[in-house]
C-alpha cells in the first residue's frame, strides 16, 4: 500500500514552538516537546523540527530538545535549520534525529547534497524548498527561513537536488504558510511531477479539504503546523515558558480567522472517510 | 535463560548506521546494549543486532575492512537470537543489483532488488513511510516476535532495495510498495530480520523489540 504520511511541523526558537504567518512574525505557542508528545500519541507519522534561527546564527540549537523528544517518541525524526556539513549532520543523528532537511547550505553548495548522500543514505538526507510565486508566475527558492531571496528557479533547483540525492523534497510554500488558505497545488504538483522522490507539501493547509487538494496535486506526504497547534491549545493547557518571545498571543486568548485547528485524529479520520490510504493507530 | 543484568546484547557498529533509535528501543525495556566492532565481543554475545541504513556495497566493504563477515556469520550460525533490520536483513542475502554486483553474507538465498519508479502513477523510490505488514503463506508468524502484532499491522519503512528471497520457508511477512509485493521480513531459525524500522513504527514496533526480548531473556 503507498499510504500518505502525515507530519506534524514543529518551528522551534530557542526553548519554544512558535508560528507565524509567511514565516514572520512568530508567536510562541509553548514547549516543543509537550507539543511532539501529544502528537506521538495522536498517531502523528513522522515529526519535522526547524529551528527557525538556525540559519541566522549559523548553528542548529536543537540537539537538546531531540535527544529528549527521542526517548519518548518512536517515529521518524527529522531536523532543519542551519545543517551545513556533514559533521553536522553527524552531530543530529547521533542527538536522535533519523534524517537531517537542508535548504540554505544545499542552495549555497549543492555539492553538499552527494556527498551527504553518499555518507548518510539518501533517505537520510531531505531538502527543504522554500518557494514563493513571482509575478511573472515563476517560483524561486528562498533561504534562511524565507528572508533571503535566492534567484533560483524553485522547480528547477528541486530537480536538481533529486537527481544530486535527495532522498525527499520538502516543499514549503512562503506565500500560503501559515494563512490557512490552503496548500500552494501548482507548486507541490510541479515539483512533484518532476521529481522522482517522494515531495512533503508544506505551508497553507487551514481545513481537512486542503488534504484532498494536496493529494490531487501529487503530494506523497503533508506537513501540517498551525492547525494542529491551535488544536493542541484549544485542548490543553498553556506549556509556554514566559521568559522568552512573544506570547501576548496566548495571554489575549485570540481567536484564528482562516485557520479552523484540527488534530492529527481528524485528519486520519478524514482520509479514512475519503479512501486516501493512510496509517492508522 | 539469562536475566537482564547478565545479558549481553550487542549491536554490530560499522561505520555508517544510525544506531540511536536502536540503542533508545532497547533501553526501553532495561537492556543496555554494547555497540561493537570487536570480533571476541561479538562472539561471545547472548544475541545481536545488525542494524544498517545506507548502501549495501559500502556495508559490504565496511564489513570486510573491519573483518566483520566470518564473525557475523559464525554468530548467526550459532543458533543463538540475531536480529537484522533494514540493510541488516539485506546483508543475510546473496546478493544485490545496489550500484553493480555486490556479493552478501549469504545466509538467507536469494538477492536484492530496486523498486521501480512510475512518475505517471506517482510511484516514488525510495519508500519513506508506513505500511502494512502481511502474514506469509506459512506459520512463521506465530512462531516469531510478531505473534502478538495483528495481520495488516502499519510500520515505518525506508528503503530503494527490496528482498527476493527464493525459499517461502524463511519468508516472515509481506508487503506491497509500488505494484511490488516483497517480502518485508525473515524468520530463519535463530535469525529474525525486519525491512521496517521496529524501533521507528511506534508502540506497535516496540512490542516487536518486547516480545524478541521475551524469547531470550527471563
């Protein structure tokens, strides 16, 4: 059976799990790893951190929270954000993670992606695109979390990083991310349809319909963020630490607009419904 | 029977692996694995682990670079519990069409094959995800760490090679991936090997670890 994997994407800025929108403005949402238990338990199939400064700083500060996320939660693993050799690839595995995302420094030297390949395993090794559309109805891949424009043709460079290794392509929509407005389906079913490894849509899904849309697009897997956060939240009590971020947010209790949250049960139970093979618990 | 604190499991370390999950799985259950290149450890452990990710010639090449084969061999013909997974239950074959012609270990008979790719029916290689595991036309499941797990149980896969083995005896489970219907699992005797990532496919894959350890270890 080829079932569908659901993932569930954590952002991470330093002790917190934060959200924006076009990936600005973050809000801190609460503790990364009260948010990966309650999606472990959910049957969620894979989790997917980027530490969203990673690039910024030059370093990926989230050794800590998978060492710890591992000893509890027995699925795939995977990290991004600031991954740039394979030393520090090495370094992420050997903290817990099963495969490392790569965009800027795969971008910068996409030599990178061969040589980690053939190291660590394709399967190993995923590369993050972060895409928005142009005028022109192009799409270029950004770098550093959606800040730094590339000029590179995102369809054409996803190609490129398959046919260098990759063993998966993540496909992060800049535009649709976090709105809620529904998965970017001409992004995800170019690249998917030129590429011959498995494409993870992110960015956009706000309703279980998105799903549906993802799949006729071509996705082999969906990462979902903002609607299962706001369902964690709507269910649970508040897991922030107040020293750090802004969490007037939480404080103010404000209601989402696109976003209707749902949980990692009600997309399962959703694909169930709608014959779209998935696992289930 | 040894207990716990006197079992000696080790988990064979031979370059590439990523051996945490494996080492996390065990502690699970109070077991502290050795990781382990060394031959005399290797010979004189209660059971061990071939774990693998990566490719099935550079395994190879590994293994011979560390002298690893007869010992691995020797272990798995000794009649005592060994555990393959992923490349680990690739490695017990003959050989594999991975990157040319690479000869195996040659315990298990039959060789390892590459999952075709169908863009027009979006079949992608490699397999990153879950899928389900199927009761081979025999009695090997109950017999195996599986015989808690029921038919049609879902577990994490990643892999672009696939196991054909000649003899139905050994064949332990199936699963279908792309029109392709392989065999997801082996039961030999002593040797148990899985293509799925046990200590990846959540509380279902943990039991799996459990129930192996129940055989072997009071």
């Amino acid at each position: 059976m080829n079932t569908v994997r659901c993932i569930a994407r954590l952002d991470v800025k330093g002790p917190n799990l934060v959200k924006g929108i076009h990936l600005e403005g973050l809000r801190v949402l609460g503790r990364p790893e009260v948010f990966s238990e309650y999606y472990y338990k959910q049957g969620a199939d894979e989790l997917f951190y980027q530490d969203v400064v990673a690039s910024l700083y030059e370093r990926n500060g989230l050794h800590d929270l998978i060492s710890k996320v591992a000893k509890f939660s027995f699925i795939p693993l995977t990290v991004g954000g600031g991954i740039r050799s394979i030393d520090d690839i090495k370094k992420m595995l050997k903290a817990g993670a099963d495969k490392v995302a790569i965009n800027t420094a795969a971008i910068n030297n996409p030599s990178l992606i061969s040589e980690a390949a053939e190291v660590f395993g394709s399967s190993t090794i995923v590369i993050a695109v972060e895409a928005s559309k142009q005028s022109d109805g192009s799409y270029l891949a950004y770098t550093d979390n959606g800040r730094e424009h590339t000029g590179v043709d995102a369809i054409k460079w996803a190609q490129q990083a398959a046919e260098l290794g990759a063993g998966e392509i993540v496909v992060t929509s800049i535009d649709n991310e976090g709105t809620g407005v529904g998965f970017d389906t001409e992004l995800i079913n170019k690249i998917s349809s030129t590429v011959s490894v498995p494409v993870i849509a992110h960015g956009g899904a706000g309703k279980p319909e998105h799903i549906t849309d993802a799949i006729e697009a071509k996705a082999n897997a969906l990462a979902f963020a903002s609607v299962l956060h706001y369902d964690y939240i709507a269910n649970n009590d508040s897991s922030a630490s107040e020293e750090e971020g802004n969490t007037e947010f939480l404080k103010k209790n404000m209601s989402f607009n696109k976003i209707k949250p749902f949980s990692i049960k009600d997309i399962k139970k959703y694909m169930h419904n709608n014959n779209i093979p998935c696992r289930t618990l | 029977m040894k207990n716990k604190d006197n079992f000696k499991l080790t988990i064979i370390d031979y370059g590439s692996s990523n051996l945490y999950s494996v080492i996390n799985a065990c502690k699970t259950f109070g077991i502290e694995p050795e990781v382990s290149s060394d031959h005399n450890t290797i010979k004189n452990a209660d059971a061990v682990i071939l774990p693998g990710v990566g490719a099935f010639n550079e395994a190879m090449s590994n293994l011979q670079r560390l002298g690893l084969i007869e010992p691995i061999k020797e272990f798995a013909q000794s009649g005592k519990p060994f555990m393959g997974i992923c490349l680990g239950l690739h490695l017990l074959f003959e050989r594999s069409a991975e990157f040319g012609n690479t000869e195996g270990l040659g315990l298990i008979k039959g060789s390892i094959k590459k999952f075709p790719s169908n863009m027009e029916q979006n079949f992608k290689v490699p397999q990153i995800g879950w899928n389900l595991i199927n009761k081979a036309d025999n009695n090997n499941w109950e017999k195996s760490p599986f015989s808690t797990i029921k038919e049609g149980a879902f577990m994490y896969f990643v892999h672009s090679f696939y196991a054909d083995a000649e003899d139905p005896e050994v064949i332990l489970s199936k699963t279908k991936f792309n029109d392709v219907t392989y065999c997801s699992s082996i039961l030999k005797n002593n040797i148990f090997a899985t293509q799925f990532h046990p200590e990846k496919s959540g509380d279902l894959g943990l039991e799996i670890y459990k129930n192996w350890f129940s055989n072997i270890i009071q």
